[in-house]
C-alpha cells in the first residue's frame, strides 16, 4: 500500500510514536485527553515492558521519534532510564511533562545527560491567570516558565504546546510574544477535539479555526520559531491557498499544488491519527491517537510494528479514497485529509468529515457534518445574509 499522492511515506513506519507512561497526573487539566488522576495505574507497562517496545520501535528505523507522555510521565522514578535505553538504540528520546514541582532543575538535567532531545511544556495562557485557570494549579504558569529556563540551560531543544478552544483563543497573540521572548523552537497549536476532560469544553468555530491559521501562517513568516498545527491538518491547505495568492511565481507554483505541495507544507499541518502517528497508551493498547480510542492491539501482545503496518483500522486511515463526505471529495485530500480523530469524537465514525473545516469542494452538494452533528457550524456571512 502507498501513501497518496505528494504525501510523505508512512505506510511502513509512523514519523511519531508517543509512548504515554502513565496517566497519573498531579494537575486537573480543562482539556486532559486522559482524564488524568492521582494514582498511577497498576497495570501500567513496566520499565522492562517499556524497553522491549523501544526495541521494537528501533525496528520502524534509525532516528525513530518517540514522545514519552502522561498524564505526567515525570511520575514515574525509570523515565531517565527509558530516555538513555532509547537514545542507546539510536531512537530521538522527546517528552512532555506537566508544569509541576516534579520539574526541577536536577530533573530536567539528568534527562539532558541521559541523551533527551527536547521538552514540550504547554502554555494555554500568557499569564499565571489565564494559564493557571485553565491547568487548575495554582502556580503551574510560573512553575512552567522556570522549567523552561531550566531545560534551556540544560541545554535541552524547547518546544510550546497550546490548546486552541473558546477559552484560549483570544489569548494566543499574547502567547505568542510569550513563545518569541522565551525563545523556544516550535509553537505547536492544537484545535480541540471533545474527548476526556475536553467534551466539557467550547470549540472554536469553523470559522474562527480559519482565521486562526491564517494568522499562524503570517506568524510562521515573520517569527524565529517553528509553527505547526495538531488536529488541525487543514492548516496545509491554508497555507497553500495563501502561497497562490501571493501570485508565487509559475514555475514554483507548480509545486504547490494540492496534488505535490512543498515538504515543508506537507509537515507544517501535522500529521494523521494512524497515518504518520501511532500512539501507545499507559496499558499496551496501541491506538491511531491519543484522541481516537479505538485499539489496533496491545504491545504485550503484538509488536506495535505490526499493530502500525497491518492493522484494518491504521491502513484505512491511510487510504485517503475511503473517506466520506466533503473529506472524500476534496481536492485537498492527500495534503489535509482532516482530523480522523476529531471525526470519531463527533460521530464515532473515524473516515467521516471533520467538522472543524469549513472549507466545502466546489463539486460537493452532500451532507455537511455540522448539519448531522453537534459539531459548531461556521458563521454565517453577509452573504448568507441577503
């Protein structure tokens, strides 16, 4: 099986795997996916289970990424020994702990010399207030800003995560001086999908998704630092429709089609549940995302190889032909095809549309996915007006 058309080649091995530790968690995040509590789970993997995935992750090929998430992975007392057996077997070791005490400048230096390559703290907010609220911990902001510091002088590679919902959105231009002055490589901007903690939060609208991107895309021309989009795929082709109408020169332009965008653009969006992205949860099951729990099987039972490989479900979320709805029919499909996660969310049907996207193909005249869910519908327009 090949992947589509101008898309990079995930059918045999995903560009990242998240590994989650554990789900135990000291903060009570607004948005947790994982619905993190206290208490570590007593069927966790154990390190000796967690070094026999990272050798099986090793057989997806050299440099292989792996991200170790929670909850807080940084409750767990072997998370230096993971990083150094992973980076001994040639794997890029990354993790993403919660803005709590545990992050401690001794911490965050012995996952340096245990061969870390970068720490991804999230900012929800630009401020202990807004942040704080958000996280439900007071002094998480301020706990998150030393720690990046801290990890900076480690000599760690910082990265910033933040959330995209009704409670954030009016506060990213001032996370964004927050990311600059920081001076930290990539904003990752995740757009909300209604799971855990999250189903009890707003989303933005569709509308409001795509004048956020298009002013991520302005920001990605102008700042130091990298940008890239989670859950939110479109962002590709937002950027694509503004590269042609900057009037890019023909013969460049040529590449920048939906069918063979440029490599930079095919990786700007992010990547798709199960199509370039494989994530393992704190008990072995092996799912497309963190955000669509729908199990390809356990690494205690299968190698997450052939969970990634040759599982029905991962090889339908690589062929983009099998979509539904606007999804099937866009001419963006091979460079966006949608959030699969955020479409199991609203209609527990992974190759439905995503009903984030407002954008509908000009040949289309089906069912749109904010009219069969409960998903925001865009705004309407002047047009739509008269």
């Amino acid at each position: 099986m090949s992947s589509p058309p101008g898309h990079l080649d995930t059918a045999t091995a995903p560009l990242v795997c998240i590994w989650e530790l554990t789900q135990a968690c000291a903060l009570a995040c607004e948005h947790c996916r994982a619905d993190a509590r206290a208490q570590r789970h007593p069927d966790e993997l154990t390190t000796a289970e967690g070094r026999a995935l990272l050798e099986d992750l090793r057989e997806f090929g050299e440099g292989q990424l792996v991200v170790l998430s929670g909850g807080d992975p940084l409750v767990r007392d072997d998370v230096e020994e993971l990083v150094g057996y992973g980076t001994d077997l040639g794997l890029r070791m990354t993790i993403t702990p919660s803005g709590t005490d545990s992050l401690s400048a001794d911490r965050l230096a012995a996952l340096a010399d245990a061969g870390l390559r970068r720490v991804a703290f999230s900012l929800d907010g630009a401020s202990a207030a807004t942040h704080d609220r958000f996280r439900g911990e007071d002094g998480s902001f301020e706990a998150t800003v030393r720690a990046i510091e801290d990890a900076q002088a480690a000599g760690l590679s910082v990265q910033v995560n933040t959330t995209v919902c009704r409670a954030t959105v009016d506060d990213l231009p001032a996370v964004r001086r927050l990311v600059r002055d920081l001076e930290t490589v990539l904003w990752s901007v995740f757009f909300l999908v209604p799971v855990g903690r999250g189903r009890l939060l707003d989303p933005v609208t569709p509308d409001e998704a795509e004048r956020v991107m298009a002013w991520l895309a302005e920001v990605a021309e102008t700042d130091p630092f990298g940008v890239k989009t989670t859950e939110a795929p479109h962002y590709r082709r937002v950027v694509l429709e503004r590269a042609a109408q900057a009037e890019t020169p023909r013969d460049a332009r040529g590449s920048e089609s939906p069918e063979r965008p440029p490599a930079g653009v095919r990786r700007r969006g992010g990547i798709l549940a199960g199509d370039g992205f494989a994530f393992v949860c704190h008990t072995g099951e092996v799912y497309p995302s963190g955000f669509l729990p729908e199990s390809a099987g356990s690494v205690r039972e299968t190698p997450i190889t052939d969970c990634y490989r040759e599982s029905p479900l991962f090889r339908a979320l690589r062929e983009r032909e099998r979509l539904r709805g606007k999804c099937g029919h866009c001419p963006y499909r091979a460079v966006c095809g949608g959030s699969r996660s955020r479409a199991y969310a609203y209609t527990g049907d992974p190759l439905e549309s995503d009903p984030l996207c407002p954008y509908v193909p000009p040949d289309y005249d089906g069912p749109l996915p904010w009219e069969e869910t409960d998903a925001p519908a865009p705004e309407p327009t002047a047009a739509d007006a008269d």
